[in-house]
C-alpha cells in the first residue's frame, strides 16, 4: 500500500513537471492506471498536488483533437 501511494506522489508530479499526457506517463512508469493514480488516490493523499495534476489533465484533454489531427496529418503525409 505505501508503494503504491509513493507511486502515486511521483506520477502527480511528473505530470506536473513535464506536462505529459496520460498515455506519455503510463509508457514512462510501465503502468496502466495513471488516470486512476491521478483522479481518485492523489485525491486522497494530496488533495493540493491531485488539483495542480489535474489542471494538467484539463489541458492535454482540451488539447487530444489536435494532436490527433496532426498524427493523422503524419501518418498519411509523412511529415
């Protein structure tokens, strides 16, 4: 349980510090429940590190249709 909520602190603030999307940090920590981490147990732990962690998620989630748009663009122009 201690690793796990040790886990959890480290992710909140690499996502923080890097502004790196869920799918960038699962790849990073080699775990699969980054989303969870971040919106339930930080939440918990450290109520104010879950809150500037979050903000970050709000950010990448209005910004997910861009990046999208531009690795299709890649995908089928090769740039």
């Amino acid at each position: 349980k201690a690793y796990i909520e040790q886990r959890v602190v480290e992710v909140g603030k690499y996502i923080i510090a890097s502004k790196a999307t869920v799918r960038e940090t699962a790849k990073k920590f080699g775990i699969a429940t980054v989303h969870k981490d971040l919106t339930e147990r930080l939440t918990k732990i450290d109520p104010i590190l879950a809150k500037k962690a979050r903000s970050v998620l709000d950010v990448n989630k209005m910004e997910r249709h861009i990046r999208g748009g531009m690795a299709t663009r890649k995908k089928y122009t090769g740039k």
